[in-house]
C-alpha cells in the first residue's frame, strides 16, 4: 500500500479498546435481567412518555473511569434516541464531584436504563481504580500491576480492559492464549524441563510459555530451557530479589501472592517486571457514581 | 389430593434455593470464556488423559460458603464423570482449613474447570459472607439486611441467592416484581398521592408497592394511601427512630444509604424491618479458597 | 432532582407497554422459522426488487386490538426501510373494516414479513378481544378478570400485555414473583397457618402471598394469618358471596374455575375482587385481520 | 446394503414424529420463562426435596392427545429423575377421565414443571382435537384436512405435527419449501402463466407449485401450465364442484376459505383433495387436561 | 389488489437471494471467532481511531462471485459507518484484477473485518466458480448442474445461495423439504413401491418424492407408482442412455455420483435433467480474491 | 501437590484435543440445519422405530482422519444410545478401505445423523490430509506446516485442530492471541520501529510479535528491536535463503505466499521454521469417506 500517514502515528490510544461485539450481548441481557416478565412497572406507570431529561453521571468519590462506551450502549440499547455524550475517557482519574458524562432522552428510558448503566460503569470503574492504586504505589520501579484468570464469570474482557484503563496490564484472558505451568502441571511432568518440552513439543510458535518456580534450582533449570517468563509465587522479598539477580533480564519476571496496598511498593522495589493481582478482578469495590437528572 | 404428610413440612430448608436452568447455561459460557479459540493448553500437552485425582476445596479464611451447586455443574460440564462431594450446604459457616467438598476425577478435567468453579464459589461466598457480617451485627433486632438490584451485571439471581445464603433477604429482583417509587417519580407525579394513584391504576394485585420518602410529611401520606412499605433513605438515627414511631407497624420499613459494618447496628436499633445494602453484592470481596489436589 | 412538571403526570397511558428487548429476539426467531433454508421461494421468484407497495391491516370482525408495536417490529426486522402507520393504539375497540394500521415499503419486504406479523397481531388482538368481552359483562362490579399462567408457552409476557390492552389485570407473570399456595402445597404444609409460616420465614417483604381456600374453615384461617389475597377455586355463587362477606375487605378475593362468558356476570356480582379466566390466553381465537395492498 | 427386513416394513408409525432438537430449546425458554428471577417460590418454601410423588394427566374432556414427548422433556428438564409413562401415544382418542401419563418423581420438581408441561399437552391436544373434528366431519370423502402458516409464532413445527396427530396433514412448512403463487404476486406478474415461468426458473427440481385461481380461465391457465396443485379460494360449492371437475384429477385441489365444521362437509364432498384450515392451529381452544397427585 | 403492474415483471432477478436473517448471525459470531477474548491487538496497537481509508476488492484469479451481500454485513456489522460499494453482482464473471467491490471507511474497523469478509467471499465465490466450470460443461445440453446435502456444517443456505449465483440449481436443502428414498429406505422398506406407499401415506401434498435406482427393474415400478424424480446413482454413460429413454420424460431424471469436470459433458449429453455433485460444495477451492487499502 | 508420577509424563497425547464445550452446540446447529422444518421425512416414513442397525466408517482413499470425536458428538446428539466405536485416532493415516469407526444404534437415527456426521469427518480429514502432504514434502527439514486465519467461517477452531491432526501446528488463532504487524499496519506506523514501540508499549507479557518484512532492511530493523518471529511474504527462495541467514537464529522465520506442493519442499530446504497456507484450511477437498450398515 502507498498510504503516506507518519505523522498520524503517534495519535494512537494508550489504552486498547473493546470491540462492541465484545459485549453487545451482555449489555442485552443485563437489561433483560432487570427487565424481568413485565418491565419497569414503576417507570411506566408515572413517566409520561414524551417527557425529555438530561442528565449527569458524576463520581461521587475518587477513582479511575472506565466503562463508558459500555454504558453508553446500555443507554442506546434501551432507546436509541439517547444521547450519551462522555466528558472524559475510560482510564481518566475523577475526584469527587466530577462530571463523567452528560445524557438526554426520554425520562422513561433514561430511569430504565440507569441501574444497569451504572452497574457496568460502578463496576469496571472500580476495577480501574483499584489497578490504578496499585500503580500508583509502584511508581518510579520497572514493576507493572497485571491481572490474572480470578475475574467475574461473563466479565473477564470488560474487567482486563478495565485493568488497562487503570494502567496495568494483562496476564494471559484464558487457558488458551498462553502457557502457564503450575506447581500441579510440574508435579506430573516430573521437572520443569520434562514439562516445557512437552509444552514445547505441542503449542504454536506464537504462544508465549511461563511457568512457576518455587526456588532457585527450579529457576536455573527453567532459564536453561529457555522460558519466556517465570512466576514467583509467594516469595519474600528477599528471595525475590535473589531470583530477579539470577534472572539479570533473561526473561520476564513475574511476582504474585497475597499482593497487598502496603506490600506491593516493596515487591517492585525488588526489580520484578510484573506483580499480579487477583482482587483487582475479583474484590475491587465498585467506584460510586450517581446519575441526577433535571428537565431538558 | 389426599397426600397426608404432616411430619414433613418441618424439613423444608430454609434457604430457596435455585434451578440449575437459572445457571447452567451462564457456566457454560464462563468455561468457554476460559477455554477460548484452543482450550487448556498447558493441561492438555502436560497431563495424561487416564490420570485420576482427587481434590479438596478449603477455605483459606472465615466466612460463609454459597455456590456449592454452581461449583458441582462446573466441574460437571467440564467431564461429567467428575465427582463434587459437598460437605456442607450453602450458608454454612466456615473457619481457614475448613473442608468444604471434595472432588475425584480426571486430573486434566479438575485442573480445567478449577478457576471457574472458584471463580464462582468465592464470588458468592463472599457475597454471602458481607451479609453474614452485617446480620451479625444486627443480631437480637427485627432488622434483616436486604440486597438491592446494584448488582453484577449477568449475575443477579446468583447474588441474591448468596445473599440469602448469608442469612439476609432479598428485595426486588427488577424492575418488574415489585414497585419501588422514588424520587424521581415522584417529581413527575407531583406528590405521593398522585404516584400511587397512578400505579394502583396500573398494575396488579399481586405486586408490592413501596414508595421512598424524604420526610414525614411524604411518610405520613403515604401511610394514608396504605402503602406496603416506605424506604427511608438516608435519614439519620433520630430521623429513623421517629419515622419507625410513625408508622406504628402499619407498614414495612426500609432503611438505606451508606450503611457500613459500624452504623448497621445502631440503624438497626432504631426498629427498622429491613436495612437494605448494595455493597454486599457490587463490593464483597470474595471469600478466599483453595483446591488442593492429590492422586487417586 | 428539581424537575417541576405537574401537569404531564395525567398523561401516563393507562396501559403499561412491553420494551421491545422483551420480544425482538422472538419475533427474529419467528420470521426465521417462516423463511426456513431458503426464504420467500415464491415472492422473490415473482416480485421486482425495486416495486414498493401500501398496504392497510384491517379489522375484518369486531374486537379489541393488541401488538402493533410488535408487528412494527416484524415489518422492520425484514425491512428498516418499511414505514409502519398505526392508526388506533393498542387497546382500541375495533369493528369490520376500520382500518388498524398502514404501511409502505418494498413490495418483497412486505408479503415476506405479512404473515408473521398477522399471526402476532391476530393472536393478540384475540386475547384482548376476549378478554374485553368478560370486561364488559362485568362493568359496573368491582370485579378485574385477570389472567393466570396458563399461557402458550413463549409468549406469556406478550399474552399479559394482551390482557392488559384488553382492559383486564395480570395475575403473577411466573412461579417467582409471588407466592400462591395451592391445594398441593397445603396437603404438604398440614394448614394454611403452616403453609404460611412457612413461606414468611423464606421470602422477601415485597412478595405478596395467596391463598387457595376451599372451605370457610381455610378462609378464616388465612384471614386469622394474614394474607394478601385468597382463592376461592370452583365455589358456586353463594359460597363466594358468604366467602366475600366473611373477607370484609381484610384481604383481596378472587374467583376462579370454569368462568364462561355467561358465568362472569353472576360471579362478578358476588362482589369478589378478581375473577381468573385461563381460557382468555389459552383459548381465545384469533382476531381476524386482513392485509391489502395497493401500488404506492 | 444386504439387509433383508421386509418383515418390519408396516411397523412404520403412520404419525411423522418431531426430533427432540427441534423442539428442545423452547422446552428451555418456557421453563425459564415461568421459572423468572427467583424459581418457584411457593413450592420450595413448602414442599421438602425428599418427598416423593406419583401423578396422574387425565383428560378432563373428549379430544385427541397430542404433545406428549414435549410434556416428557419438560418434566425431564426440570428433574432428570422424573418417570414419565405415556399410557397412549400422540393421536390417540380420549374421554373425560382417560387416563394419558403417569408421572413419579420428586414432588417438588413435579409442582415446578407441571404447569409447562401442561400447556404444551394442553395446547397441542387441543390443536389435534381441532383437527379430528374436521377430519371425522369429511369422513367417507377423499378430502384431507390441511393446516396453513397461520399458526402461533415459535411454535409452527408443534402445531404441524399436532395436525398430524389429528389425522391432518401438512400444508408447507415455511415460505421456502413450497411455491404458493396468490393473487398479490399473481397482480404483479400479470399472468397465471407469466408468474408460473418467472418460479420456473428459479426455483429446484423437488420444489412444488401451487397456484390460487379465483375463476375457471385462471384455473384452465394452471393446468395448461402443469402445476402441482391449484388452491381454491373462497369459492361456493357449485364454484368447487366445477373446478374439481375441471381439473379431472390432473393436479391436487385444494380448497380454502371460511371453513367451519358446518361447511367442512359439503365442501368435502365436492371432490376436492385438501381442505386447508387456519383456524385449527389459531384459534383451537386447548384440550382440558388435569394433573393429580398422591404420595409415592 | 388492484395493481397494475405487468411491465415490471420482467425485472424479477434470476438469482433468488437470501435474506440478512439468514446469516446476520453467522457473520457475527464469525467476527467474534476473530476478535475473541481481546479483539485486535495489531491494528489497535498501531491504527489511529480517526484515519479513513478506501480499499478496493478485485479477483486474482477467474472466476465468478458469490457472498457480496454477506461481505457488505461482515464490514457493516464491524462499523456501521463503512461504505461499502458492489461494483457487480453475485453470479458475476470475473478476471484476474477485476475490481469486485470498492470500501470506505476507518482504517481500523477495515482492517479488522478483512479477513472474515474475505473468508465468506472466498468461501462462497469458490463455490460458485467451480458450479459455473460444470455448467460450462455442459452448454447445449439439458442438464443442470445441483448441488447435495454435502455442504458444510453450518453453511448450507450460503452454499446453496453460491450454487445458485454459479448458474447451478439447488436439490433439497435438508432432510424435510423432499423425500429422497436411498437404498437403505428401499432395503428395509422391501420394494420401491412399498417404500412409496409409505411415503405418500405420510407426507403432505407439496413434497416431492425422489428415489434411488439401481437399475431398470427399479426405474420402472418407480415410474409405475408416479415419482417425481429417480436418481441414477453411479450409472455408466449406456445405462444413463438406457434409464433416459425409459423415463422418456415422465419425471425427472438426476445422475450422480463421481461428476468430475472431463465427466460431466458425456453424462449431460446423455439427456439427464439434473447432474447433482458434492464436491462443488464440499471440496471446491476458495475463489482468491484480494483487498488493497490506499488513504481516503 | 505432592503427587508422584514422573512414569506417566510420557503418556501425554501429542495431539492437543478439543473440549466439546468448543463444538457441542456447533454440531447441534448443524443437525437443525439438517432436520429444518420437519425433520427427516424420508426415515421416518420408511424405517420403524425398532430396528437396530451396525455400520461402518471406512476410507474410500488415502488421507488422514480428524474429527472422529466430533462424529461421536453429531450421533449422541440424535440419539444417545448410539454406540460409536473409534478403531483409529484422529491423526491417523489411512488407505482406502481402512475402517475409521463402528457404529451401532437405532436405524432410523443412524440414518438421520449420517450426513452431517460425515459432513464433519470428510471437511476435518481434508484439512488433516492436505496438512500431511504438506508435512510429508517437507520431511528432513526443520520447516513446520502452520495454518493461517483464513479458515471457514464458524470453524476455525476445528480446522486449526485439523491442521495439527495432520502434523502441522497452529498460528494464531485470531486477531486476540499474538500480534502480527503486516504492511498496512507499518505503512501506518511509518517503519518498523515506530510499529512495534507502539505495540509493545500496549500488550501484555504473554502476547508474542511477528512482523512482516519485505526485505532485509526491514528484517534487521524487526531483529534489532527483537521480535519474536518475522513474516517473510513472497519471497524467491535465494531471498528466503539470504533472511535466514541474517536471521541466524534470533527469531523464528515464517514463509508465506503461493505455496503448492512442489514448492513447499524447496523453500523448507532454505531452513525457514515455519511454511504458512492458507490452503490446507480454506480449499483443502474433503477425505471420501462412507457409512455402510447390516442388520444389528
């Protein structure tokens, strides 16, 4: 192709977007679910239909944003003629008061739809801003904050681009995207080299492969054969230093267990390239949000 | 019918449980979710087929367990020649060691349906174990803690389940099996008279009304218009405390807004019927478990 | 929220609307269902892609009718581009010949998706017109005829807006959103003070429970216990009228079992709340409509 | 192949069956549609899970049974447990009191699914009973009574094979496994035989046409052209007994319009092969069936 | 109706199309095949959001083209704001560099729906390229070149649709819409004629009835009890001639079985009506077609 | 996990397998597909519901077989009690004659599922087979076969685990799982460089990179910014020969473009990793295979 576009390059999102087709359906079924056999009963029976409003998502507390093209999809699902205009992108920090976004459209719509809205942007909010907080006490150290498989049954692409949107990164999205060879796989292959090279012998050349060591010879033996990444699960700090010493840039470094608010600064301070975190997914509070609406 | 059974009426449990059809189709698509294009592809190129093993699911801290069930159709549709031996039901009470179910079956199998099965169990078992907390705290009072429809999106009948499992009750389930009017239909009805004239008109008679009241002027008339129950939103100990004399039993009262494990107690002093918090569902962390494996 | 707007609360219409996520997927699965392997063999074999037509729905016998929203969406589900007119609201009392709807479009688009949306329409209209019959012999009691959950299966919710339009109330939409204890479960239970006890202890504040009640005995028991409303299944006329004196408004009261066209009346006028008739969405026949096109 | 198995050739049943796949999934929706949020609430708070019944589908009226496999699976997906024994097969004739099915399983999935299983029994028998009428009323003629795709939506393959189980046969299926050319394509193509050659050409070898012909030169034009079958349509007897007259046998009558089981007869014995009936999938009222239990 | 409209009649395509029905969903789930669990990481990585492109699909090798309609919804349903212009029609003969299709829109929405596109486009063209290679064949004769139920899962109505814009003609397109009686009906059934009797006495009027033969004596009770069609399967060139002649046009005759392009001219020489083959659906390979993008 | 199996490490299969959660409701729509409307007329007319039947799938030619699993599914999903007995894996080679699998059940439900039971075995083991011969020319080299995404659509995952049933490995198996940088994409990023900054600074760990060069400027640019893997497009085998060498080991070359097979032999010899077809998935013809039966 002749295409001559250089200076349109650095115009790219930092943070990698969802195809709506990656949630349309659940969006769908949301609303179902709350629509249950006969609809907004209390809606229907006091809002006149012709009547508009606009209204405000704002935070009502400090956090990361994300989930607003989802929630503008909720909005469009239940009445097409709404307008769902973000003041803000996925991944903005919001102190308290801030306005996330403006609508307008039917009173009636807008109430129907307001509790599933917010329920995405609540809950893939607070996924962001618990990330958010994690990279915030990793600052100034190579370490990254990234995700693991713990997440919300039906959720996982929305909370690991949630994770993204608050700054970390992703760890593998399934059991078929990467290999990770944990203590139990070792366990039956006998020893990290007999499990890579069974590994090795069966996965496609664009499959990365990781695998959990428990020590230093499991460690060496794993930098023989030559991994793409190890997990060091449930090791001190002092340990994983040791560990990332040994490595010295051989391969990807990945720390993980019981990652808290407090213990995170000091794991990255040791030099891992990666610290995962299974509550940013599966125990992060929702961000608070409201909606208030007046006459438009 | 001439069924004479009196002796067994007493078995019933108390906790309403859910039909598998609620949720087999919602596990399904988390194993998909997880399998993606190429499913387990550390399991499947390190673990022999005809490999057996047997599992124990232990809780790793206190809490009360629900999703038992869910546990047992995930491992089952992953190979149902697994079997999932609960050994306690849900809402049980649990401490760090505790042995809730063991499993038997192909290693491969286990090993690939293990994250979705606690993904599930610890979702819900947190769930549970939030409200378990708050009806501790409001023991030896009429309050029951209540969830509300500030849910995860895709899950909501599982979460109300849990939080039944953890010993509170459930309001609504949509936006259709109860009306709940507030105040923003309020503001289009114009009083409270004049909302609920509009729904009585609408709806059937098998359907609650309940109607969110600011102060007791809103109380006093919706107790003239006999309503079957008033929420009191964010009303202080005081306010409360008054608005419970008021009504006098005539009604059922719901108390809401920003209830932590602190001010549950003394809220629920006031004589309120129901407390009803969303963060049991859109907050809980999830109960931490672990599986642990051995051969068969 | 500050929104003054008195004077639109009036303009609620009296009947509560479906959202379309309620029905679009079955009306896809529908036309699906009609074009089978291969489409419309014969339309497309004969009918010019660029011919557009007008086309008038008619009523071709009196009657009340119901889902034109639904065969709206029919139409565009084949075409977008068909423009559909309705002429009359759901609920309007029809006579031969008026005119219900109007629409314009490719002539193809048109006769592919006619039968499916008459079939819609038809079956709707049948419902309410049926049910707008036991309506009007019972005008001037207190009486509502509601119906019950013998429904044709898929089509429940549309068949209760059907009732609906055709002036009548809902009874439960499913087995969840209210309590009704039946002979069954009371010969499990031993009595209606058992049954309930038992039910109170497991459900929310906003279910309300029903009684079935064959006997004077079982009435004063439920009224003794409190319940929201009792069934009074096959009983003759002076036994709902002694049934109805005895309630004394304590409770709603409802007749069910047998109504016919010519019983409603009489029943009605023992002064029960309710009469329940299955056969109004079970059994009712189509309201015949009739689809003629000209060139437009 | 070398099997020799003359023997068994009349052992074919005369009634087409439906495969389970075909009807599977709505067995599924309806469940879930009547199991909503929460599952039966009444049943699971009085009924305990070890109780065991036995059950008993009667007739409550005459009419010809239909559906019976569909009621199976339902009560199978409810609870794999269950035993379903059909005492007489789909298109057998019953009287008040006959007895259809007995049913064993535990109580409360019994409660649970009876009610769908229910409608669909009801339902189908009551299209089939429908259908014998007519049938019993052309008896001794050679005219066979046909259904149209007038039928309820989602449900058209239930109904057609419930048709079938009345002693009917099925018109086409879809708008693409048949041509039927009427009068709105007929206007645009100009011509009987101008709209004959435009299908022609297009459409497969096992595909059928039939043409409707308001009079005899369109019906002489058919004939010429050689169609498979001409439809009749709202034609007087004398009308008919021309027509059949007419076409001496060179292609399949069908008559249509208007029938009733007073019109069915004399139509039938003007000689025409098919007499198609929309009413019979439309409008056929449900065929009274009762479900009773007793302790098991 | 009265219209008026003879001059249009001649405008009817000789391709009958499928509607978007029929496959919206198929394209849909192919897309997100592709985009699975975090869509596309390239071109999200490296396309700015608001860079627009023109692109162009052109042939690269003979053929002819099938599947535009399902390329069109494929980039459609990726960003509704592509444009996306057929420069010819399905069933259209290509060269090598022909331009098929030209596109505009977003750089990234383009790049992520190309190859699905293309899949289809390929797909489907291929099989319309190698029906037109037959039909080509057999020029001058009778024959018609019809596809089998040999298609591949999931895409039989696309096939059948590419058969057709190839020139060929489609046979039955499941089990349902035709009876095709094989040997193995014939073995058990007994006879042809028994098979037939059985047949006829089950199946409505609008189905055609085709059987097997394996040689003359077959060939003439079939012909004796009035089939519509008889397949001569794997017959030599003499006895097609032979079976022909027999027929002599008392239904239609369909040879099969091991068609290959030097085969298919002598067999429609023989006076055949209908050569059916698998492999035009089955083995055919993709049409290679290309897309090149240039800034818009 | 303190298991002890060192012994059955080596019993892992090298054929990484499907779970059926990845094909089970694909080959239930392939069924539908099958059955349409009314389901099998043809048996169900002529074969009577008790007659069991053996059969037997074996090779009409040489090839190698894939999907027997799949098979296995398509029979149970029509009947249950169907016996399928694999006598070979899927990888297998096979002659003509060789028996790929016994079967035993219902005739009638044999018969049903033959077609696309087989549909799915002849498309897999095409892919499988075209694979082999791929594989087989290019014995002696260290080149591997790998498939592309240009596969048919729905059936990506099956073909891709046809591929390694013939002994070829996968590439990517959608846009999710690796990042492959191609020209349109570095016409955009402006070079080489600029791409796959832009990429690393947003993917994950476990995500690997190839990028497509199109001459050494830009395959030592790709290798001095360490990919994982370079696309070598179309090019002559000297120019294969010269990137390998510049290559020399620090990433995995990938050829591409119009390989057949008498080419795919010389440019394995240039020492390329990998050859990359799309062929094998997208034109591959189907295996012949057929289903024979006797009296059971």
């Amino acid at each position: 192709m002749k295409v001559e576009s250089p200076e349109v390059g650095q115009e790219v999102p930092r943070l990698l977007p969802l195809h709506p087709l990656q949630y349309r359906d659940a969006v769908t079924a949301a609303l179902r679910e709350d629509l249950g056999h006969a609809g907004d009963l209390t809606t229907n029976a006091t809002i006149p239909p012709h009547l508009r409003w606009r209204g405000t998502i704002a935070a009502r507390q400090p956090g990361v944003v994300a989930g607003l093209e989802v929630a503008r999809h909720t909005f469009a699902a239940v009445d097409s003629s709404i307008r769902f205009d973000a003041r803000i992108g996925d991944g903005s920090r919001v102190e308290a008061g801030d306005v996330v976004a403006r609508i307008e459209g039917p009173a009636g719509a807008l109430l129907t739809a307001e509790r599933v809205a917010l329920n995405y942007l609540g809950h893939l909010s607070g996924v962001a801003s618990a990330t958010a907080l994690l990279v915030a006490r990793t600052a100034g150290t190579r370490a990254r904050i990234v995700c693991t498989r713990k997440t919300t049954p039906g959720l996982r692409a929305l909370e690991k681009y949630a994770v993204r949107a608050g700054g970390g990164a992703n760890h593998r999205f399934g059991l078929d995207d990467a290999v990770l060879i944990k203590d139990n796989h070792l366990a039956v292959a006998g020893s990290v080299r007999a499990a890579l090279a069974s590994v090795r012998d069966r996965v496609g050349h664009l499959v990365k492969i990781e695998v959990e060591v428990d020590n230093l010879e499991q460690l060496e033996e794993a930098l023989d054969c030559g991994v793409d990444a190890v997990l060091l699960d449930n090791m001190t700090i002092d340990e994983l230093t040791t560990a990332v010493a040994r490595v010295g840039g051989r391969c990807v470094t990945e720390a993980s267990g019981g990652i808290t608010e407090q213990t995170v600064g000091p794991i990255a301070a040791t030099g891992v390239d990666l610290i995962s975190v299974g509550w940013i997914t599966h125990s992060s509070p929702c961000l608070d949000l409201g909606l208030d609406f007046e006459a438009s």
